[in-house]
C-alpha cells in the first residue's frame, strides 16, 4: 500500500533510519495489567522508509470489551475472532529486530507485555521510540500532540480514529515527518532500551488496606496502641500471620512489612535472632514486644486521629497573572531532615493567591491560558511569547541567564526544537555543536548585553502557538484546573534535560499524609516500583532525557496530601554538570504543558525537589521546587520514611 511520504532521504536522515515496527492497540481499559487487547495492528518500515509489511486483527479478550463509544468494538464484532495466543507468534516475529514505535509508546509496550505473558511468551522487543516523545523534543507549534492533531499538522490524512489498521497507517506518517524535523534540529532520538519482562516481574502487587489514621508515634512503655501506629512483625509466631495482620488492620493498626525510624513498635518472639528486622529495630531505637503482649494490648486499642479529609472543589476560572508567581507562606514546603538544602530559599511575597488555569467541563480538555505570541512584548514583558535557548557560559552565568528570560516573560528552553525563536551566546557559546544548525535555521542570535533591554523582532521558520504555557519561575505557585468539584482526570509531569554521556537521572515521587510522610513503602515510585499498588501515581519513561510521573489526582486515598516529584543522578555526577532540568505540567498524555518550568539553580547536588502537587483549602497547587541536596537518592528517601537497605 501507498503512504503519505511513503520514504526518505536517507543520505540526509543519517543516523535516524532503523528497521521500525509501528504498533497500535485498542484494548477494553486503561490498565494493562488487568485489561485486554481488543485488536491490534503492525506495520513495518525499512531504514529508508519503505513499507516492508502490514498485519493487523480483531482479537477475542475472553471478556467484557469496555468503553464501546470509544473503539466500536461489541461483543458481537469480536466473537469468533482469534485469541492473542494464537496470533502472539505472527507478531513477535514482525517484531523481532525491529524498533517498536507507538503513540504514547509505553501504554502499547505494556499491554503488549502482558499479553505475551498471558501466551508464556516473551515479548521479542529490546528498544521502543514514542512518537509523543520525540514531538515533545521537535516542539511543533500544536495546542496538543493527540494523533489526530499531529496528524493535521504534518498533513497525514486520517479516515478512523480509534481504528488499530488506521491509527498505524497515520503513524507512520507522523513518524516519517517527525524523523525529518528530529532530523532538520539535529535531536537524538529517545530510544528507550526495553529489558525482557515476565509478568511476575512487572505485575504490581494488590494495594493494601490503607490506615485511616495518621501514625501517632512510638509505643511508649507503659502507654497502649494506638489506631495509626506503624507495626511490623517477624520470625515464627503462634498465630498465623495473616490472623496477626487481620485482627491489627481491623483495629485501626497500620501494618508494615519493613522496619524504619517512623515504626512505632516490632512484634516478635526472637528478639535475639538477629534478623533483619530486629538489628534495625535495635539500631533506630523502635520498641520490641512479644506476640503474647501484642494480642493483650490488641483488646484496647486507644482512638487515633484520623486523616484530613478534604474535599476538592472547582477552582475559580482565571487568567494566569501577567507577572512572575511567587510562593506564598502556606505553600513553603517541609523537606525531610536527612540533609540540609542547599540551595538559597525561595524568595517569598505576600500574594493575594496562586493563578488558576481554567477549569474544565466533564470530558473537555483544559485549555491552556491562551497568551499572545506578538513578535514584540509588552513593555515591561518584551520577551512574552518568546522561547530563548541559552549556549555557553558557566553553570552559574547560564542559570542568571535564564532566569532573567523568565523575568522578561519569555520561557527558557533547554535543547533546540522547533519552538525556539531567539538564541543568546555567553562565553564559548560559538563553539557548541548545534550553532551550525541554529545558522541553518537562521534563528537571531544575541549576546548576554541583549537581555538587559531586548528587542524581539520576528524569527525566521517558527510558528507562534495559539496558546502558550504559562511560565513558573522557581517557587511559583498555580491553582490546577478542575472539572466541577473533581480534580482533572490525570495530570503528567514530565521532566525532561540535556542528552548526558556519562550519567543517568532517575525522577521519583512520593505519596506523603499530613506528616510529610509515606504511609508504608509503596507510596515511593521509582524505577524499581514503577506503578503505586492502586495504579494512581505511574512512573513513565519517554526517552534517556525525559521520565515522566502520571497522578490521578481524583484516585488519591486522603490520606494523601501532597506528591513530591524529584530527581536523582545515577552516580558520582552532580546536577551542576547535568544543567538545566525542564518540567511541564500537562492534562492527559497526549496535552501540551499548561505550565512549564526550567531549573537549574543546583551546583554541588545529587538529588533535587522538581515540583509538589499538594492540597491546599479546596483545590490542588503545583508548585516548582528546585531545591537540591547533596545526598542521594537513599537518603531522601529515608527522610520521607522509606525504609532502604543499606
């Protein structure tokens, strides 16, 4: 079959061809662990961009087929179609060798996964490109990156949305033209390297009984239980386990499978084993009692304090305020104690409030605050509507840099994209590798003389958005929109950095109660747990440059108040070397950010507070954090409560 652009330059595309198989599910839910493929397509593309295959089928899931209004796929339609088992071959051998490329590609990769699981196959992928990621690196002047708008911007025609084989065909398009502007701006790709996964290796364990109370503290000698002490229990008991476990969660105890700082108390029979757990206990100073003295005080447990609730109500619809935001008293946040910042304080105001984003209507995506993109300012904002990349100069030279950008209403980016309309060279600027590119694209390049009064004039080849994120300087606050009383349906946070050689950088949260704490382990999302036992808080990774964390926010327990969002080198490396960190806020996977940050204030850091998302009054706030620390990534943990093994 003939596609749109069907091929490419290959002598100008370099090192952008790879044998690619382009994937698209449709499936009866969202989570891959639990739902079905309801049908699935695969094309395959050469190096040079020729169509080497095509496969696609409906697929009966054994069960019920979901959200019909969205795919169109009844229970009717997929009776008698084959199961995934017995076209799980077929596929894996299109597959195999190849790059698989999808839209929001991680969603496709699990399902995918857990599919072959099902069959006891593996799933024969070892890199994965997303084609969001890679049009977040391009930029294109879109209001979002769903497929039909790429589709519309790169002139793909689109004839059945939803539809696996369509969807594909589009794909392909959409990956031919963004391979041409990755390509034209000189952007690595975000290949994603996919190890062998087995279900048991990547299926979350069921969610646990969460504690209605807040932990009240230590038992203390003489004192009782109380609902809300942290308890955990080791070697051989009397009573089963699971009978210890049920009785102390039916009194309001908050069992825990590890033991840390924040246990108020440890059970066991063999308080000289040595075990694990009883050397920590030891170690931290947690009281030890005895299975018999646990079951005793079991028939007394003392009333605890129960968690905050608080109901999330519709912020007030408003445009973002035209000058920088800045933090306010009540949205200082409390940062664990294991290490002193070292970053200066964020300055503080007294501000009448946060901007709000405009709220939302069941089903409707949240606008961005629309701004003007004039090719000259405002007076005092001469560089609003404007996206400044900042080459050369020492870390500290570049971060006044692009601080001072923001001040002038621009927004400060951190790699070439499309985006981009001016360029400012401090010291040996002239010699970074992109400059030959940026002449290409004729883009105005400024000395550092140009920021104190600048003078935007139009730049050549970039389209100015419709609407713009609103721009958060570090400690700026916002109201995020909701939909009549309910938060938005999902939030990402994505952080995204210059390409690093030599490092990795791993970007974390943790899910903390009123006490700035992790209710039990699993509130702490990492590459090694990368999915909350409910599902609500989801680490995603987009690219070696770029991880993102995905927050239903209507889903959180109450006990929950605030989500810290942070970032950890891999290594001896600092954030001085890595530079800059972008974050953008955005409504659903496929959104353009509604707000954008960039922080780089760090020097001597390993680990950095990027954003908190956290309650306050009827609404929740993001706030962009950047403050960093020179510990790693254990000991921030361990100062939210996590237990890590030395």
């Amino acid at each position: 079959m003939s596609l749109v652009s069907a091929s490419f330059n290959t002598s100008a595309m370099g090192d952008y061809g790879y044998d690619w198989a382009l994937v698209d599910v449709e499936t009866s839910g969202l989570v891959a662990r639990r739902d079905r493929v309801l049908s699935v397509a695969v094309i395959t593309i050469g190096p040079d961009g020729e169509q080497t295959g095509e496969f696609s089928t409906l697929l009966d899931p054994g069960c019920d087929p979901g959200p019909v209004e969205v795919h169109g796929l009844t229970a009717e339609r997929l009776r008698g179609a084959p199961t995934f088992d017995q076209v799980a071959g077929r596929i894996g051998a299109m597959l195999q060798d190849r790059v698989l490329v999808a839209h929001n590609a991680q969603f496709d990769y699990d399902f995918l996964a857990h599919e072959f699981a099902r069959a006891r196959m593996w799933l024969p992928v070892s890199q994965r490109l997303c084609t969001l990621a890679l049009n977040r690196q391009v930029d294109p002047p879109t209001d979002d990156m769903k497929l039909g708008t790429l589709a519309t911007h790169y002139n793909v025609p689109q004839q059945r949305a939803h539809d696996a084989l369509d969807d594909t065909r589009v794909l392909a398009g959409i990956l031919r033209a963004s391979l041409r502007e990755a390509a034209r701006l000189d952007l690595p790709l975000p290949l994603v390297t996919c190890p062998p996964r087995a279900e048991s290796q990547f299926t979350p364990k069921p969610p646990k009984t969460p504690c209605a109370y807040r932990n009240p503290g230590r038992l203390t000698s003489d004192g009782p239980l109380r609902q809300g002490m942290k308890v955990a229990i080791t070697g051989e008991t009397a009573h089963a386990r699971a009978e210890l476990v049920g009785r102390a969660v039916a009194a309001g105890l908050n069992m825990m499978t590890s033991v840390s700082r924040h246990t108020s108390v440890l059970v066991t029979n063999e308080p000289a084993s040595g075990s694990a757990k009883v050397r920590r206990a030891l170690t931290e100073g947690v009281p030890v009692i005895d299975e018999h003295s646990f079951l005793r005080m079991l028939a007394d447990v003392r009333p605890g304090t129960a968690h905050e609730a608080t109901v999330v109500a519709a912020a007030p619809m408003a445009e973002p305020e035209a000058g920088p935001v800045v933090a306010t008293a009540d949205s200082a946040p409390r940062t664990p104690s294991a290490a002193p910042v070292r970053e200066a304080p964020v300055q503080e105001a007294p501000v009448p409030g946060a901007p709000t984003l405009p709220a939302a209507a069941p089903g409707v995506p949240v606008p961005a605050p629309r701004r003007p993109a004039p090719s000259v300012g405002a007076p005092d904002k001469p560089l609003a509507g404007r996206r400044v990349l900042v080459l050369g100069g020492v870390h500290a030279d570049a971060a006044a840099a692009r601080t001072r950008i923001v001040e002038l209403g621009g927004s400060a980016a951190i790699n070439l994209s499309a985006s981009v309309t001016d360029v400012v060279l401090l010291e040996k600027g002239e010699g970074d590798r992109r400059m030959s590119r940026i002449a290409t694209l004729e883009l105005p390049v400024h000395d550092i003389h140009w920021l104190s009064a600048p003078t935007a004039t139009a730049a050549s080849g970039t389209a100015p958005r419709a609407q713009e994120p609103h721009v958060m300087p570090r400690g700026g606050v916002i109201d995020l929109p909701t939909a009549h009383g309910g938060p938005a349906p999902e939030w990402y946070v994505t952080a995204g950095w210059a390409p690093q050689p030599d490092c990795g950088i791993d970007v974390v949260a943790f899910l903390l109660d009123e006490d700035q704490q992790v209710t039990f382990d699993e509130d702490f999302i990492f590459y090694g747990a990368p999915e909350s036992p409910a599902g609500t808080v989801r680490l995603l990774t987009g690219g070696p440059a770029e991880q993102t964390i995905a927050l239903d926010l209507a889903s959180l327990l109450p006990a929950t108040r605030k989500v810290v969002v942070a970032a950890a080198v891999d290594g001896a490396a600092t954030f001085g070397t890595v530079g800059a960190i972008q974050i953008g806020a955005a409504l659903g996977s496929s959104g353009a950010p509604l707000a954008r940050a960039t922080l780089d204030a760090a020097t001597t850091e390993r680990t950095m507070l990027l954003v908190e998302i956290y309650r306050r009054g009827p609404v929740w706030r993001l706030r962009a954090v950047g403050q960093g620390y020179d510990h790693g990534l254990d000991a921030l943990a361990r100062g939210y409560g996590v237990d890590i093994a030395d």
